[in-house]
C-alpha cells in the first residue's frame, strides 16, 4: 500500500481532475458525487469497482467486486482497502506506472471474506481534488488465467527436471539421477546396518561394431530394445539407468544379499543372449557386468560407480563368467598399479633400471659361453624390482619400446666392453629379451642394426629371445621381420619354450637358433616322469631342426644329472649362478669353470 500512498501523495500537488472528490465516511451504496447515470453503470458492471481515500478507506464499492470478494457491499464500504490483502508473500507486478504519473495497473493476490484467494488485476487511478486524493480501482478476476498459466509453468519446471534427469534417447534415468539416488541409498545403508545396495555397471560388448557396421540408426535401435528388454528385470525399488554410450548402470536398492545381486546379472544375461530385431536386422550382444556392494563402505556414490566400472574392467573376454563383483584388494590393485604406472614414467629419466647378467652353461665343459641380461628396477622405496613386478605395466603402456631399446644398447655397450676387455677363445654372446610388442614394432631390425653399430658389438654376439606366443602369433608378419633380424647375424632363440600353444610342427618356418626350455619341466624333472619326457622329446625335436638347447632355471644337481644324461648342451640357473651386476660378472668370466 505504501506504493499507493505514495501515488496519491504526489498526485495532491496536482489539480483535481476527476470527478470523485469529497468522501462521506458513511456506510452506504451511494457515492454522492457520482451521477445517477453514473453509478447505474458502475453497479451493473462485471469488472469491479472501488473509490478509496487517501488513508485506504473504501468510500465505494460496486456489487462486482464485493461478489468478487466474497462480500456484500455494505460489507465493504468503510471497510480498508487491506480487507483484500492476502497474507501470502508477494511482489505485486505493477505496471505503466512511472514516478509522477497518477495511474498503474497490478497484478495480485487478493483474500475472499471465506479465506480463499483470488488474483486480481488492479487498474488503479488517482484523483485529486480539495479534501485529499481519492483513488479508484477497477479490478478483473484473472484466476482461471493465472491457474492455467501456473498449472503450464509448473508442467514445463516438470518437464526440464524430467530432460534434465533422464536420457533423451531411451527415457531411463540419467547417470545424474542414478547417482543422486545412489546417494540416498548409501545413506540408508549408514543408518541402517542391516541395509543393504549394489551399484552395477553393464557394457555391451563390441556395440561400436554396431554403430560402425549397420549404422547410428541401428545402434540406437538396440539402446532401446535392450532398455525395453531389461526394465522387466527390475523391482520397481530398483533404479535402472544409462551411463553413457553402451553403458548402462543400475543401483539394486534394499537387497539381502549378494546372490540377490548374481541373480539379476543372470536374468539380465539371458535377456541379452536373445536376438534383438532392430528394423530389419537381426543384432546378436552380450554384456558385462560390474558390481559394487555397499558393504564395502562408500560415502559417495561416485566411488562405488567408479568401483563398479573397475569390476566391469577386469571381466575377461570369452569366458563364461561374465560379472565381477569389486572388492577391496581390488581397488587397492588398481590404486597400486596406477602409482606403478606413474613412477614407471620417472624411473628411466631418474637412471632406475639396472641390468643384471645370468650366467649360460655348457654343459659339456662348464665354461660360461654366453650372458642373459635380465632387467631390475631400482625402486626408490620398493627396493629391487623383478620384471613380474612391472613389466606387464610397461607392456600395457608402451613403455616397453623405449625401455627395451635402453637394455638392448646398454647390455650390447656392456658386452663390447667384456670383449674388448677379457680374451677368451670364443667371444661371449649377449641374450636380451624381446617382448611380443617389441616384434610388433615396425622399426625393431632397422633399431637392432643401429645398436650394433654404435656399440661395435659383432651381431654374431647377440641373441634374441622371444616367447614362442609373441612369436608364432600371427605368423606372415614375424617371418618377415625375423628374416630382416636375421640379415643383422644375430641369433633367434625361442623362451619359455614348451608352454606356449604353438604347434611344433610350424617350428621349422621360422629362423630359429636356439630353444630354451621353460624352468616348469625342469623343475619337476625328478618329480613326474612325463618331464623327463617332455625334455626328452623338445631335445629330439631341436636336434631333428637342427638348433641348440638351453635348460631354464637348473637349480639342483640332481636336475643337472638328468640334463647331462639327456643330451642337454647348455644350462642355466641358480646352481650356477642367480643374474648377477656386471662387476661381480667382470670376476666370473675370466676362465672360471663350473663343475659339470
Ligand atoms: P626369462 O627370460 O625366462 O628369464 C629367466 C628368469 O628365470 C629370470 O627371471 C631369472 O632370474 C630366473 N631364473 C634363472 N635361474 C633360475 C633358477 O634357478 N631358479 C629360479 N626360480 N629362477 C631362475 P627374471 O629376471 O625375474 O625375469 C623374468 C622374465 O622377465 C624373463 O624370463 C623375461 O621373460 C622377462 N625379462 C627380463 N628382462 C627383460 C627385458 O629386458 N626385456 C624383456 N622384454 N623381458 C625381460
Ligand atoms: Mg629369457
Ligand atoms: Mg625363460
């Protein structure tokens, strides 16, 4: 009302323009100084009409309005103005009204006599005149506008919420709202002991085959059949969401146990192995699933989906199982290896490999005839690393070129020095190890010849060991880069051999010197019979070829025994002597002998 004081307060200064001038304060219909014809109209109109003085006193109201409000009119004349006014919080929107101006329009809420509530539109006018301004107000009973208006707005809120919780293309839930509900469930967990969740992550296999090979149209298709498909799968407690892409994610609420947990993963793989029909393809899929139990602990839902996707990860292609359920050790693995893979990074700018030599024996005589380099990893607070502690890690992450080029330059640097250093009959050879994605690498003959050539070592010297699955694994290709290999002199020796899946027979295509024969068998050559006999038939078979052998790992005399007794040229292994630091090497190879 303050804005209305203020109005009239102004519009005093001015000459009196309108009619209503002088107010009795009496409590009647009559507005004495509207004409007959005047007021005839004013009560027969539908739009409501009052007259106030300054001070908010209704000095006229026309039956419209007092029926508007609820009242009779004898009600409201010497009523205040404020007899309208709703309780409710309210901005008036007031419009065309300026400062100085004598006339605005609002829009609000008014109060019935029986406590409900109307919205009015107010067109308010001021008029001047000797005994103070007079104000005039015309209103409009805008609630059905107003209601529908709210009712559109409050649909339209509903359905942003609705597009902004849910994904556009099969309607699920989003990974927003997934978490959010994920959150909540958590927080039943904490409260309640014996309350119990899992958060699961589906993948759909190769879908990007989908989408590359039948199209983006068809790939969409199949989202929405396999969320048409599954959503049975549910109890209606449960929460089943799309991530992202060929993702899905649901959060089962309130189980009791993990096989509640299994049997939907089953349910949901039966769904999943029967065809789709997308348009006119028929598209076949399979899924993997990861689970996080809220049993592990979280306080946020992120991190139970993000151990649910570290499950999902390590769900191995073409097996049976297609689940994994996360637990703890887990986690503490992945955090392990990612810090692995960080220093990993460090180590060979900050000088931490290391190369060790490992005697090789000949059997026949006990001299040293050659040197496996073997890689360590001085950890800065792991201590001395083995390759199983971080190899893979290199392999995975391509790590493994750069660091296999330092130990082949550096050990070949190493040999020449040996070479140069201590005469012997018949030089020494150098073995390094060749991982499958060194053979892979395009570069791998042209980068060899290089390091020969820098360090002068005799390719003659060297030889090359591979894994006989790295090797044989996709045959046509490694046979070219073995023959470019070989064109640098060089030896090819296969590793570990004996437990790879490579048959035999292909042996003979490829330019091999040696096989080494995998630690496995002769460790348990005094054990089981069929050792000895696996032994015996590799020995045939290099000698049928026409290549050397060596025996992995000898570490008693009694496997030493039985090596010589078979045939066996070389050895190598603890007996003799653990991989060495090249000083302690520098003292071993001088014309020392091993008892054979
Ligand atoms: P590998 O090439 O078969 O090397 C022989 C492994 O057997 C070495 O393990 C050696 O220390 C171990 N060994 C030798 N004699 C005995 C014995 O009497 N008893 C037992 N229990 N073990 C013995 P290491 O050094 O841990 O290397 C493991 C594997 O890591 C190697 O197997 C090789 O495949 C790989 N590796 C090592 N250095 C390199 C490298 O520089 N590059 C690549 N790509 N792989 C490497
Ligand atoms: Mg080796
Ligand atoms: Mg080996």
């Amino acid at each position: 009302m303050e804005g209305v004081h203020a109005v009239i307060r102004a519009a005093r200064s001015r000459p009196a323009t309108g009619v209503m001038t002088k107010q009795p304060k009496t409590k009647t219909r009559a507005t004495p100084s509207l004409p007959r014809q005047s007021q005839a109209i004013l009560d027969t109109m539908q739009l409501g009409v009052t007259q106030a003085n300054a001070e908010g006193e209704i000095l006229y109201a026309n039956p419209a309005v007092a029926e508007m409000h609820g009242y009779t009119v004898a009600e409201l004349v010497g009523s205040n103005l404020s007899i309208f006014e709703a309780s409710v919080e309210q901005e008036p929107t007031i419009a065309g009204w300026s400062e100085g101006s004598t006339s605005w329009t609002s829009e609000r809420v008014h109060k019935r006599k029986d406590g409900g509530t109307l919205f009015v539109r107010a067109l308010s006018d001021v008029i001047s005149g000797s005994a103070g301004g007079t104000i005039v107000t015309g209103y409009e009973d805008i609630t059905e506008r107003r209601q529908a208006e709210d009712a559109l707005r409050e649909q339209h809120e509903k359905e942003s919420l609705h597009a902004a919780l849910h994904d556009p293309l099969t309607g699920l839930p989003n990974k927003l709202l997934l978490l959010d509900l994920i959150d909540q469930a958590l927080g039943r967990c904490k409260r309640h002991s014996e309350y119990m969740c899992a958060v699961v992550v589906l993948n759909l296999d190769r879908f990007h085959l989908v989408n590359d090979g039948l199209g983006h149209t068809v790939g969409d298709q199949l989202l929405n059949a396999v969320s048409e498909r599954l959503k049975p799968c549910f109890r209606s407690v449960d929460t089943f969401a799309r991530l992202s892409g060929d993702e899905f994610g649901f959060l089962l609420d309130d189980i009791s146990d993990i096989s509640d947990t299994l049997r939907v993963a089953d349910r949901i793989q039966e769904q999943l192995a029967k065809p789709f029909q997308c348009g006119s393809e028929e598209v076949f899929t399979s899924g993997r699933m990861g689970v996080a139990l809220s049993t592990t602990g979280y306080e946020r839902a992120e991190d139970a989906l993000r151990d649910a996707t570290l499950a999902l990860h390590r769900v191995k292609s073409g097996t049976a199982v297609r689940h994994e359920v996360f637990d703890p050790v887990m986690h503490r693995r992945a955090h392990a290896r990612m810090e692995l893979e960080t220093d990993l990074r460090w180590a060979m700018e900050r000088e931490e490999f290391r190369v060790f030599y490992q005697p090789i024996v000949s059997l026949e005589d006990g001299t040293i005839t050659g040197l496996e380099a073997l890689l360590r990893w001085e950890h800065p607070r792991r201590g001395l690393l083995e390759p199983s502690e971080f190899l893979s890690v290199a392999e995975q992450t391509g790590m493994i070129i750069p660091l296999g080029s330092w130990v082949l330059e550096h050990s070949c640097r190493q040999m020449r020095k040996w070479h140069d250093e201590i005469s012997r009959d018949s030089p020494l050879s150098l073995s390094v190890n060749l991982s499958g994605k060194q053979l892979l690498w395009k570069d791998i003959a042209q980068h060899v010849g290089q390091v020969l050539e820098e360090t002068g070592l005799d390719g003659r010297s060297l030889r090359l060991e591979m894994k006989e699955v790295a090797m044989l694994d996709d045959a046509d290709p490694m046979l070219s880069v073995l023959s470019e290999l070989k064109e640098l002199n060089v030896s090819l020796d296969i590793d570990d051999f004996g437990i790879g899946y490579s048959s035999l027979r292909s042996l003979h295509r490829f330019p091999i010197d040696s096989l080494k024969i995998d630690r496995s068998f002769i460790e348990k050559l005094h054990i089981r019979r069929e050792s000895e006999e696996i032994v015996r038939t590799i020995l045939a078979l290099a000698q049928n070829i026409g290549v050397s052998v060596v025996a992995e790992g000898v570490e008693s005399p009694e496997e030493l025994a039985t090596l010589k007794k078979l045939n066996c040229e070389m050895a190598q292994g603890h007996l003799f002597s653990a991989p060495l630091l090249h000083d302690q090497i520098t003292e071993l190879i001088e014309g020392h002998r091993y008892p054979v």
